[in-house]
C-alpha cells in the first residue's frame, strides 16, 4: 500500500510539473492597465468621453448579453416563491455564458429590480438566486409571471452608491433625488423605468446618446472600456478584456453616464495626463473578496483616490468599473503629482 501511494504521488506530481499556477487577480488588473492606452476625447456639452485601448490581453470569449438572452428566450428570471424584495431566482437554458451589468434594470413581476452585482452565469446554469435592488418603491403586485429586460442600466452614481452601501434605503433616496435632478414628472410607483421614459428626459438624453454611439468603433477590436467625466470630474471607469461585450453594452452604458451629465454644469475639464493619472492607481491595488451569484471571482477595489469592483474569469477581467473617492483634501478626481512620485 505504501508504494502504491507513493507511486500515485509521483504520478500527480509529473502531471503537476510545470503546470501554470492561476494568477493573482492583482497581478491580471496590474498586467491588463499595463496595456491600456488613453485614447483622445471626445466631447459633448459637459460630458467627455475617453475610449481606453487595450493593446494585448483581450478575451474573445463569446459572451452574451442579458437583452440578447432575454430575446433568444434562453434565460427565465421570476420572483421567489416568498417573494423576497432582494432575491430573484435566475435560469439559463442555454450554452452560453450570459453577463448581466450590475445595475441593469429587470421590470415586471411584483417590483422592477435592478441587479446588485455583476454576474456572469454559465451555461445550462440551474437555478441561481440573484441578488437585486428594488427600484419601483410604489408597487408590490404582480404584473407578470416572469421579469423582462429593462432595456437601461442605472447611472454610474446610483451604482456606485448601491455597491458601497448594499442598502435598499439608500437605493429607493437615490432614485427620488434622480426624478428632482433631472425634473421629471412624479411617478405613482416611484419607478426609475419611469424617469428614463419621461419624454423631458428622453429629450435631454438624444444628443449626447447620438454624438457617442460610435465609442466602440474609435479603436476597432481594441476598445474595450471608456473613462466618463463630467467637466474635470471622473464618474466612472468601465473596462471590459471583451471588446464584442462592450460594444453590446454601450448603448446602455451612455445612456446611463449622460443621466449624470444632465443638468449638471461643472467647470474644466480633464486631459489624456489626468485619466491615466487617475488609472495608475490600478498598477497596484488592495483587494478584497466580493460576493458573486454566477461564476468566476469577484473582488472590491480599493485605492488611495478610487474604489471599485472587478469580475474575473479565467485570468481575463470580464467587467472591471473605478469611482473616484470624495475626498476633503485635494485628490478628487486624480492623484497629486507628489503622490504620483512617492507611488513611483
């Protein structure tokens, strides 16, 4: 017995030799900014857009979309069987991974929901409990069997906030302070479906969504994420390794950034210098575990000017989003020059 567990052992360790240890997660953010380049901005009233280039490292996985799956009819998503506000139960029939936005917007059933976190959901999944934010406060019947895409995605401060705080309270403040943002007509649900679909609103929106819709094209197959500002400030970093994945997410995503370009009149504005500035912090990150309800491994990211959040899948960053901390002192979109040097 004793040399027959030897021999396995030996036989294990042969098999084993040479194979690739999986990389840390710090190592494949740090390695993927590496080979990220800042391409020239492109403008709209107060809202700027600088597509990120992603030289080497992307993922060709193929990957669909929640709206794409929703159409093909291969996902199901419905309240539980308790009706739990936070919880719905998720079902993909078929053999692709399906990415779902944290923030995307689900409608129907007993409230609209939005999901919490990014999730990617693997093939033939078996039913998943899908963690969300009610975002239609005025409403607990149901209007159908099963949830339906949204066709949106919240704006990037609402979900910064939803995945700091994970409080439905601080969801349902949220979006009230929205509707008095952007002056839309009160809703007797409290729906944030219902601002977007405000004909005021849809109106404001339509310049900055046609002067954008082209973002994914700027660098071909190489653009893979954006940083959005609003006059010389940040509001988000979304990066995707995926550039097919952006680009079926855009219309979403700039909708969702001009919701926080409204009505807002900022001064300045940022330069290539700034961005990369303010992406170097991911050179060298503090992570921390982050619940997922699908596959792969997700992580909080926390930097001396910015937070966010990362998904990964083997070894490539499927979504990746960075929000500028709201600091007293001066850091408040990018790092000081004499933090930059002491960093180097």
């Amino acid at each position: 017995m004793k040399r027959f567990a030897l021999i396995f052992i030996l036989i294990i360790g042969l098999l084993n030799f040479g194979a690739k240890n999986e990389k840390d997660p710090e190592d494949i953010i740090s390695s993927t900014v590496k080979n990220i380049s800042v391409c020239n901005p492109i403008r709209h009233k107060n809202l700027t857009i600088f597509p990120l280039s992603l030289s080497r490292g992307r993922d060709k996985k193929p990957i669909i979309t929640l709206d794409e799956a929703f159409k093909k009819g291969y996902i199901e998503i419905m309240e539980k069987a308790s009706s739990d506000v936070n919880t719905v139960i998720l079902l993909n029939k078929s053999k692709y991974y399906v990415f779902i936005l944290a923030g995307e917007i689900i409608t129907g059933c007993k409230q609209d929901r939005m999901v919490s976190e990014d999730c990617l959901v693997p093939p033939h999944s078996g039913k998943i409990y899908l963690k969300v934010y009610c975002t239609e406060h005025g409403r607990w019947s149901a209007k159908s069997d099963k949830f339906a895409t949204g066709g949106i995605a919240i704006n990037p401060k609402m979900r910064e906030v939803a995945k700091a705080s994970k409080s439905q309270g601080e969801v349902w403040t949220r979006v009230e302070e929205k509707r008095a943002e952007l002056g839309a007509a009160s809703s007797p649900t409290s729906a944030y479906m219902d601002i977007v679909e405000d004909e005021k609103v849809k109106k404001d929106l339509k310049p900055y969504i046609d002067k954008f819709s082209n973002i994914p094209d700027v660098g071909g197959w190489n653009t893979v994420g954006v940083v959005a500002a609003v006059g010389d400030k940040i509001i988000v970093v979304d990066l995707f390794s995926n550039h097919k994945l952006f680009k079926k997410l855009w219309k979403k995503l700039i909708k969702s950034y001009a919701l926080d370009a409204i009505n807002r009149c900022p001064e300045g504005k940022l330069s290539k210098r700034d961005v990369r500035d303010f992406l170097y912090e991911l050179k060298d990150v503090d992570i921390c575990t982050r619940d997922t309800d699908g596959t792969g491994y997700a992580y909080t990211i926390n930097c001396y000017c910015s937070f966010g959040t990362t998904l990964i899948f083997n070894e490539k960053i499927v979504h990746l989003d960075l929000f500028p901390r709201n600091h007293a002192g001066p850091c408040k979109s990018v790092p000081t020059l004499d933090f930059r040097r002491e960093r180097e």
